[in-house]
C-alpha cells in the first residue's frame, strides 16, 4: 500500500511539474511574442472560419499588430520557400494535403500547443510541423425552393437517381470540389487510390444534362441555378446564413458517406516573428480560439472537448450527421490521384456533358 501511494504521489508531483513547466513556457512566449509586437499572416482573412475574431482577441490580450495578404495553399508554400530571409509572412494556413507539403521543402518550423494531446492522432504531424485546427466535411446545401415538391437529397445515392441540377465546382482549382469527388468514391465503395465510382457517377449524372459548370457560391445558387451545391460544411453554413432567405436552404452531411479534412497553420521556418506566430497557434488551439472558429461555421478539431455557447453550437451541424465520415487514410495515394483527376475529370464527365 506505501508503495502504491508512493507511485501515486510522484505520478501526482510530475504532473504538476510538467504543468508548472508549461505554465513557465507559456509565459516565455508570451512575452517574447509581446517584444515582436506583430504577426503577419496569409490565407487567413478576416472572413474566413472567424480569423477576424482571432485577430482582434490577439491585439486586445497581446499588443499583436496583424496583416493578412490572401492566397492559396501552394501559393503560401511557394512565398515561404522565395523570400527565406527576406520572410513577410510569420504563418499562414493551408489545406491539410499541403501540411506535409510543406514539410518536405523545408518551409515550416514546428510548435506544439499545450492542448496537443486532444487532437486526434490523423490530424497532426508527430513533430509539431501542422495540424488542423478546423476541420472540414463534404457536405450538400439544397435550394429546397427549387425543388418543386421533391424530397431533398440525404445521400449521394439521391443524386444519382434524382432529377436535381447539381454543381461541384471545378476539380482542377479548388480542394473543395477534389474532396467533393472523394466523398462520392468513399460512398461508393472507392477511396484514395480509386475515384471510379465517383467518375461514373458524375458521368451520368452529365449524361442526364444536371451537372451544372458553375461554381457553387452565394451568387449562383441564389439565381436559380444550381439546385445542390458540394462544399466543404463551412461554406455551406456560411452561405446560408448569408443568403436573402435562409429557411429556403438546408446544409447536411450525405448519410451514405463523406470525407472529412481540414486546415492546418504552418509557421514559416524564415518567420520575422517565429514568437508571435507560435502564440497564435497556441491561441487558436486554446478553448477560446476553438469557440472562435466555430462562429465562422468552422468545426473546431477539439470540438468533443469544448461546451460551446448555446448559440455558436447552434450553427454547427449536429454532432451525429458526423457518424459515417472518414479521413484520409492515405495521404500520398491521395496527392497523386488527386493530380490525376482534372484530365481524368475532362475525358471521362465533361465529355458526357449535353
């Protein structure tokens, strides 16, 4: 029993320690954040998952002054390996493909923030370089008005049979649509390595004349002309809640299958101010900067061990729409077939177009 009690009281004392410790840390690098005095990021815009919140709480409990220049994932990669020392950016945030993207050109430095434990193990790199901190599912918005008397869709299978225009967006572009046709594999028996069933799918669904080229936002649903849009969850409730009338759309996981991603921050291995950077990290993983994603419809990574205010947990889609989604499970097939697919796109669904 001594013993027993003896083992109790050091696992006990070490825990505290390590705690102290990263209390002390804490502390360090707020401080040596606070003497750089600013973080400068990309692909982080004020509206954009709420980064503007983020922003303000860092200049309000930090002193950080911050400026934002907007690209794309590999445009980031691309401005972090040009200017070296010579850095503008201090972070920036990159679809989760480009996480280990990063990592092998040597751009990123890592940080670890102190509620690392609570993200889950497929959505982190081991070393600290990225890991989500929003995470992103395929889902389906639907212009219920549109509809005329038909029931909307709950599953792919739906829109292989219905008689809805649907739009998805240009595979060659956007991450959104490549993960869009994923999701359709997944659900129809395929994965990374196989985008088959979803090709098929896409094919007769232009062969029916509903696969619609443009691009689903806020303008061209609105207008009539799409009828369901694939966007990454997010969009689709940022969409709504913006559109002139909101009850006329509904934003849902497709219950047959999705997959899930999402965006992770890298800290420029060149950054001006690597303090600050790492701080806004810290701050984006912590409870509060959690919350903040999630009033800019972005599903926080530690959402299971978050209680939301009432009224953000009201935006987000229920908790058990989420049951059948996967990750990706393998991440370099997906980054070759994901390359592949705009020709495989262009010779085997735009052709059927009518």
């Amino acid at each position: 029993m001594k013993q027993l009690f003896l083992a109790s009281l050091l696992g006990s004392t070490i825990a505290m320690c390590t705690a102290a410790m990263a209390a002390d840390d804490l502390k360090t690098l707020e401080a040596a954040a606070k003497a750089e005095g600013a973080v400068n990021s990309v692909g982080m815009p004020d509206d954009w998952a709420n980064w503007k919140g983020t922003w303000e709480d860092l200049a309000k409990t930090y002193g950080l002054k911050h400026i934002d220049t907007d690209m794309s994932s590999a445009q980031e990669i691309a401005k972090f390996a040009a200017e070296k020392d010579n850095a503008s950016a201090d972070i920036g945030d990159v679809g989760a493909a480009f996480g280990p993207i990063a990592v092998k050109q040597g751009v990123v430095q890592p940080y670890k923030p102190t509620t690392w434990a609570q993200v889950p193990d497929w959505a982190k790199d081991k070393d600290g370089n990225w890991a989500l901190a929003y995470t992103g599912t395929i889902a389906f918005i639907v212009n219920k008005k549109l509809l005329h008397g038909s029931e909307a869709p709950t599953k792919w299978a739906d829109l292989k049979n219905g008689k809805y225009k649907v739009s998805i967006g240009d595979v060659s572009t956007a991450a959104q649509a490549a993960n869009g046709v994923l999701a359709a594999a997944l659900a129809n028996g395929g994965d990374e390595k196989n985008l088959q069933p979803a090709l098929l799918m896409f094919a007769d669904i232009a062969k029916q004349g509903r696969l619609s080229m443009a691009n689903p936002t806020i303008a061209t649903m609105e207008k009539g002309e799409i009828e369901v849009g694939v966007v990454w969850d997010f969009n689709g409730l940022s969409y709504k809640a913006k559109m002139a009338n909101p009850d006329d759309y509904t934003v849902l996981i497709p219950s047959d299958g999705s997959v899930i991603s999402g965006y992770t921050t890298i800290i420029n291995k060149y950054a001006k101010n690597p303090n600050a950077a790492k701080l806004t990290r810290e701050y984006i993983f912590s409870d509060a900067g959690q919350i903040n994603l999630a009033r800019g419809n972005a599903r926080p990574i530690r959402a299971d061990h978050l209680t939301l205010p009432a009224e953000v947990k009201a935006k987000l889609l229920p908790n058990e729409q989420y049951k059948g989604v996967t990750p990706i499970k393998d991440a370099d097939a997906w980054e070759k077939t994901s390359k592949a697919l705009p020709q495989k796109w262009n010779e085997e669904v735009i052709v059927e177009m009518k």
